[in-house]
C-alpha cells in the first residue's frame, strides 16, 4: 500500500507532470522511478493518475483454520455424499447441526460459528492442506452440454415448458458390470427440468414392459403433476404403450435427436451425479439385487431431494476465447419447488410437513446400510 509521504511526494510530480512536455515529462519520470523503486511502467501510470487508492486503511477478518475443522467438515461431507463446496455451503449449517443433535459430532459454540462461517473457496484450501477430500474413481464419463430443444415432437397437448415444475427429462442407466450381455438391471432416471427433483426405480431389463410399469411406479410417488415427458429415441421410450398412454393422461411427450446426447442434458448429468455415484458401475443382474436398488431409490430421493443442494447454469458469457458459466445460488429442489408460482399450496404444505418428519443423520444411515447389502455379481475371469 502507498505511505502517506510517497502520496503527498507523488501529488507534487502529478502538478508538474501534467504541465510538462514530452522532454520534461520524461526527466521527471526518471526522478520518480529512481525515488520510489516503482517499474517504470507502473510508475507512468501513478503519474497519469490510473489508479485510485484508499484513503483508509482497511480492516480484514482473519479466520484461522486448523485441522479438527477440516475433520468437522470431513464429517459434513460424508453425511452430504461429498458434494461439491459451492452446492454444499447452503445446507453447512443444516448438517452440522443434524450431527450434533445426532451425539456425532461435538464441538464448543465458538468451533460451531466459526465452521458454519467457512466461504467455499476455504472449505477447498482445507481440504487439499490436509488431504482430507477423498479420490472418487470410476465415476461417469458423461458431461452435462448445452441444452438444445430442436426435438422431434411426438404428440405435444402444450408447448414444452422448462419454467414449469413437471417437465421431465428421462433417460435409463444400464448395470451391465462392462460385460453386455444377458439380462440386467436398468435404472430409469428422472429429472425435472426446473426443480432439478429426481426420481429413480430399478427394473430388471430394458423391455417396454418393465420400462412403461417404473415411468407409472415414479408418476405415483412424484409430489407433483406430470406435464411432459422428454427421452432419447430408444425403443423402451418410443413405442405405442407410452404414446398412447401420453395421449390418454393428456402428457406432452418430446423426444431428442438419435445420437444428439446434448438434447438431454439435465439427464444425462444426473446418470452421473446420482446414478453412478451411489451405484457405480458393478453388474446387477437378478431380482433381488433390482429390489435392494428400489430400496435404495426410495432413500435416495428424500435425501438428494430434500438435502443436497444443487446449482442451475443461468447464462454463458463469452470473453475471448473463453466461456465464463454463471450459476444460481446452489439450493435444495424442494426449496426451488416451494418458490415456483405454478404449485398449489397444497403440495407445498405437503412437502413441508414431509420435510419435518425427516432427518438427514437417519437418512444417510439407512442409505449406508442398504449400500452394504448392495452387493455386485462377480464376473467370471
């Protein structure tokens, strides 16, 4: 920061540099270099007054964070499945409060303050000085893209509307353990467009049969109206069963370009996020492991539903050669549904109601324990 001596010296040589010629102007930039120690560069732009200073000095706050917090928020993570700083930031207050109730985790009033104060960006310094974050492998090589709506409709009653709770994409995650072949288990995913509220149920192939019974078994559980359908062109999807079904329950019913992965974007990021995440990539292929799978989902969407927050991408602006992505401020899909206009009062207050009888410490631990019974069918060498 500039001392007072060198603003009042630096004030003097403005006067004269500003009344001075290009000669002079040169002379008094040597003496102003060879007094202050400045680049010469950064000494020109003092002098032709491109930078402001503050008149005042200015106090910051100084956090010092230590090891015992950065295994605070271990445990915090662990009970949010390891979501990204920004997603988590929202609900650190919530988890942290969940565990102490919980008898997980104790620690003293002024500990509690100081870690549920952490800003993302320092939750990242911490874990990466201390190694806490674990190495997550084999996770999906699917990346969310750029959401293009040129669908091919199939029968539309509506315009399909992204500003609506109830416009879903879907889209099915096979558990085929690398060897395809046989049957196995699928899981049929769904994500609301607007809410980003997740709904997922095992079926034991991809027949339209089994498919068509899991898009029924989630339109009964979901908290809300179904408006619109949105899948790939695969077969499970477009075939008369569910066009005439979409037809009969009056639901508008798109589907994306073969081969254009990018038309299901939402989709596809959540094959990742959740699906692969929590089930990862082992072979499921007999009954009993698609019923601890449905087991799973029914835990599964109260937690990342009503827990995990998420971020929505507003906007891209492009600077150069690059692309700056400007998010949303992360929040749970049920806190986005309980601020959209377009649902009744009555599902909302449903949602709250629910909301209160749920405990995040219970739920993880029950999601753990159907985890541990969750167990892949080894592949024969």
């Amino acid at each position: 920061m500039i001392t007072k001596a060198e603003r009042k010296y630096l004030s003097q040589l403005k006067i004269r540099y500003k009344k001075a010629n290009k000669p002079q102007r040169i002379i008094i930039l040597d003496e102003f270099t060879k007094t202050a120690g400045y680049d010469r560069s950064h000494a020109g732009k003092l002098l032709r007054s491109r930078y402001q200073y503050a008149s005042k000095i200015i106090h910051r706050i100084h956090r010092i964070y230590t090891k015992e917090d950065a295994e605070t928020l271990k445990q915090v993570c662990e009970l949010l499945g390891w979501i990204c700083s920004k997603r988590m930031r929202p609900s650190l207050t919530l988890a942290v409060d969940e565990l102490i109730k919980a008898d997980k985790l104790s620690i003293s009033k002024e500990d509690r303050a100081r870690v549920i104060g952490i800003s993302p960006a320092t939750m990242d310094r911490l874990f990466k000085r201390y190694k806490t974050r674990p190495k997550i492998k084999g996770r999906s090589y699917t990346k969310p893209g750029t959401l293009l709506k040129n669908q091919i409709p199939i029968r539309t009653f509506s315009e399909w509307d992204e500003n609506k709770v109830g416009f879903f994409e879907i889209d099915l995650v096979g558990h085929d353990g690398s060897l395809v072949k046989g049957d196995f288990a699928w899981t049929l995913n769904f994500v609301d467009v607007k809410s980003a509220w997740t709904e997922q149920a095992a079926v034991f192939n991809k027949a339209q049969v089994h498919v068509f019974a899991g898009i029924q078994r989630i339109r009964a559980r979901l908290p809300f109206p179904l408006l619109g359908l949105d899948s790939d062109s695969g077969a499970e999807f477009i075939n008369d069963q569910l066009y005439r079904y979409c037809i009969q329950e009056r639901i508008t019913f798109t589907r994306g370009r073969p081969g254009k992965k990018n038309d299901n974007p939402y989709i596809e990021q959540k094959n990742d996020s959740i699906v692969r995440n929590w089930v990862g990539y082992g072979r499921f292929n007999t009954q009993p492991q698609v019923d601890i799978l449905n087991e799973l989902y029914q835990l599964l969407r109260l937690y990342t539903n009503f827990f995990l927050p998420v971020m929505k991408l507003k906007k891209k602006i492009r600077i150069g050669s690059k692309i700056r992505k400007v998010h949303d401020k992360a929040t749970t899909p049920y806190r986005r549904i309980l601020r959209a206009r377009d649902v009744s009062k009555e599902v909302k207050d449903k949602l709250r109601n629910q909301y209160k009888s749920l405990s995040l410490v219970d739920l993880k631990e029950k999601i753990d324990a159907v985890l541990e019974r969750l167990k892949p069918t080894p592949l024969k060498g």
